[in-house]
C-alpha cells in the first residue's frame, strides 16, 4: 500500500471543502461526530469502502453504518415508513442507527452493507460533521477511525496515532463527547434493538409506545455476528484450483473462470466485488468453486467471508 501524507484539517470553510472533495474523490476521510471519530468514504464507491477495510486492518467484513445529514438523503437509500419517521423526528440528529430495506436504485456499493438488503443509517449529531455531509453530497460510510482492535479514537491525534499514511486526511474539531456508540434499531419491518448505545431503549419505547422485545445479549452485543450476515444458498468449495461438473469458478488473477475478483490479483479490487459476485454466481443455481484467495491484507478479511460462506448451514 502507497504511504499518503495525511493532511491535518481544521473545521474552517476552506478546509471542510477539501475535505468534501477528497471523500467525493473516493479517498479516506477521518471526521469528528458526537461519539467518536468516524473513518469515512462515499458509500457508493467500491473501492473506496474496501479501503476503509484496508486501513483499518479489520478482519472481517461488518457491514457498515453511513451517515447523512437529513431524513430526505436517508430515503434515497432506504425504504421509509412511519415508524422511522417517528423515530428520526424524535432523535435525529443523534446516535440511533436504523436499519431499514435498501430502496430499489440505491447505488451503494454491496461492500457497505457486506452484501446484506437492508442498510444501517443515521444522522450525527454533529455540526462540524453535518456540514461535511452537507458539502460532500455523499452518503458516507463510517466506521471508528482506529486500526482494528484499537481503542477507539475521540481526538484528531488519535486518529493520526492510528492511522497516519493510511488516509488522505484527518478533519480536525478537537475532542468528541466522549458519547457512547448510537443504539442500533432494525426495522426491517418488525422493531427490534441490535445494539444498546446512545439513547436508551426506554426512550424509543416511550416514543413508539411499545414495549421492545428482548434481544438476547449475543444479539446486541454483535448484531454483525448473526443471521444479519449474507450467506449464499449455493454450496461453496474454498481453495479450488479445479473446477468440477456443474460448478461456477469465482477466479482471482489471470485464470478461466464465471467471474473474477481481481484479473489482476488486487485484494482492494477482490474486496470491492465480492459480494456483488457471490450474489451474481448464487442466482445460477450451482454450486460455488472458488480460486485460493492469499491471506495477506485484505485477503483475510475476504477469506474470513468465504469461509463462514462454505460453512455447513445447520
Ligand atoms: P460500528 O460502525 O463499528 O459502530 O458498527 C456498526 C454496527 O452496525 C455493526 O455491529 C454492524 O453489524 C451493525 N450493522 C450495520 N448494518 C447492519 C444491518 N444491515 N443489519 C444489522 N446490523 C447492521
Ligand atoms: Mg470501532
């Protein structure tokens, strides 16, 4: 990976578009919001969210949360309903993440929602970070602004510390609110809570006026870790370096294969079209071959995917 020299930004008018162009040129962006400070990239570029993967040295794909600055750019995404209404009139801007069914023509890329038909989204709570969304008219996907497995950053310098050479800029608005993360609600249709954050579960009762079921704690506490994650129906065969009678081949490098990842062998490439590829090969019906993956870089975390993909199903 090329080391970048990472501008250091302030929250003034000449900085924020900088910072609005580098996220609309598909680079990385560390920006403050009222939890902690997020890594952005515009959603809809693969490459781009393949490259917060790669900075951050994550693992494993999680699907994503994306950050706007209003209910009107939410619905270019997500279905709406009224109980998202309800919600976002009462806590928007602020930490509570809804998980909704991707609207038809969203065009985000499948590396947001890590192949998933449902999107979390939110507004932060946030002016600095509100006026970035505002400038870059973009929908951004943001994880934590730390290397994996990292404490998570609520200063520029942490983020700097973490990260420094692996993103195009930091925006600087000094500390966060040390808040917690945003509660994450799906609605997708039925009301449940997939992680406790900011607002508290009695306060989304009390605004719906419903009592929320109780999700077992292995659910909140890793909503990505359970049936929220995309599996293909088809069989999938790891590590082919054949292909049998009835298989497609997902290739990486140059080989004779249904689709490739990357021709060329580049694991940024292979990360942005995975889940678009398993979900093409899945609607042939076959079974799924698919060539050695290297485990290096993001190679482990697309491994990592395809294992739980070959897993039995029980
Ligand atoms: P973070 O961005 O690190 O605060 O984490 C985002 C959290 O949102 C992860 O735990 C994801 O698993 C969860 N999440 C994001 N999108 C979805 C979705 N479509 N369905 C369920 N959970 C989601
Ligand atoms: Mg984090």
């Amino acid at each position: 990976m090329t080391t970048l020299q990472t501008l250091h930004l302030r929250a003034i008018e000449a900085d924020l578009n900088m910072a609005a162009q580098l996220l609309r040129n598909g680079q990385l962006v560390g920006f403050p919001t009222e939890t902690v400070y997020g890594l952005g990239a515009d959603a809809r570029d693969g490459t781009a969210v393949a490259n917060i993967y790669d900075a951050k040295g994550r693992p494993s794909f999680n699907p994503l949360i994306v950050h706007v600055p209003d209910v009107a750019s939410a619905k270019r995404y997500v279905q709406w309903n009224n109980t998202a209404q309800i919600l976002a009139d009462r806590f928007w801007p602020g930490a509570l993440t809804l998980v909704l069914p991707l609207r038809d023509g969203h065009g985000l890329s499948s590396l947001v929602t890590a192949g998933l038909n449902t999107l979390a989204i939110r507004v932060p709570n946030h002016g600095t970070a509100l006026r970035l969304l505002r400038l870059a008219d973009a929908p951004i996907a943001a994880p934590s602004a730390n290397p994996s497995g990292r404490i998570s950053p609520t200063t520029a310098q942490h983020v700097l510390d973490g990260l420094a050479g692996k993103i195009a800029a930091v925006l600087d608005d000094g500390p966060c609110k040390v808040g917690l993360e945003s509660t994450i609600l799906g609605l997708t249709p039925d009301v449940a809570l997939l992680r406790h954050g900011g607002v508290e579960s009695e306060q989304i009762e009390d605004a719906l006026g419903i009592t929320l079921t109780q999700s077992t704690p292995e659910k909140i506490t890793a909503p990505g870790q359970m049936e929220s994650h995309y599996a293909p129906k088809a069989h999938v065969r790891l590590d082919a370096s054949n292909i049998e009678a009835g298989e497609v081949l997902l290739g990486f490098g140059t080989m004779n294969c249904d689709l490739n990842l990357s021709e060329h062998g580049d694991l940024i490439e292979a990360a942005a079209n995975l889940f678009d590829h398993l979900h093409a090969l899945d609607k042939t019906g076959k079974p799924i071959a698919v060539a050695p993956i290297p485990q290096i870089g993001l190679g482990r975390a697309i491994n990592d995917r395809l294992r739980r993909a070959a897993a039995p199903r029980g």
